[in-house]
C-alpha cells in the first residue's frame, strides 16, 4: 500500500465513522464545515512548511503526484479524516457523558 492508498483509506474510514458508527452526521453541520475551513489553512501552512523545507520528504513513488502549497494532495485527506475522526469521536463520547469534570472533588465538603 502506497501513501495515496492509505490516505484515500483513511478519508473513506473516517467519512463511514460519522455516518454509520458514530451516528454524528457531522459532514451534515455547517459547524463541521466552519471549523475544518479555520483549520485548513494551518493545515496548508504547517504542510508548506514541513515539505518546502525538506523536513519531510515523499518519495515520488509513493503520491499521485499534486502537490498543494508544495505538500502532497493526500495530505489533505489525512488532515480531513484526522479532523472529522477527533470531532467525531469528541460527540460521541460526550453524548455518553465521558466528559471529565475538571473541579476536583466537587462533591466532597458539602
């Protein structure tokens, strides 16, 4: 499996987590998307970074070949499935109610 296999596996896992397992329906929201536009720029930024600077390198074997601000297309599709995953993953469990209530000892001295 090369790097664009595993991007484009990884886009298709996290897309099928929000609709079928987590139930979110995230890609629905317009929040989804309002927020994923305010990361994808950092998204493009870092990957510029990281890539024009040689700090990481892919072998040209490994990607289609589109480079987007210097980094691999996939890139994008890492980072989408990374954002949609965490969100994804954030609702579902506090839905759940595994939120951590951050005051400590919050019943005890009453």
């Amino acid at each position: 499996m090369n790097y664009s296999d595993i991007a484009i596996t990884a886009f298709a896992i996290a897309v099928m987590a929000d609709l079928f397992l987590f139930k979110n329906s995230l890609l629905t929201r317009p929040a989804f998307w309002t927020s994923y536009a305010i990361i994808l720029p950092f998204q493009l930024l870092t990957n510029w970074w990281l890539t024009s600077k040689n700090i990481v390198m892919y072998s040209p074997d490994a990607i289609v070949g589109l480079r987007i601000f210097s980094a691999p297309a996939e890139d994008l599709l890492f980072g989408f499935a990374l954002v949609l995953s965490v969100m994804g993953m954030w609702e579902f469990w506090g839905r759940r109610g595994m939120q951590r209530d951050p005051r400590p000892n919050k019943d005890k001295g009453k």
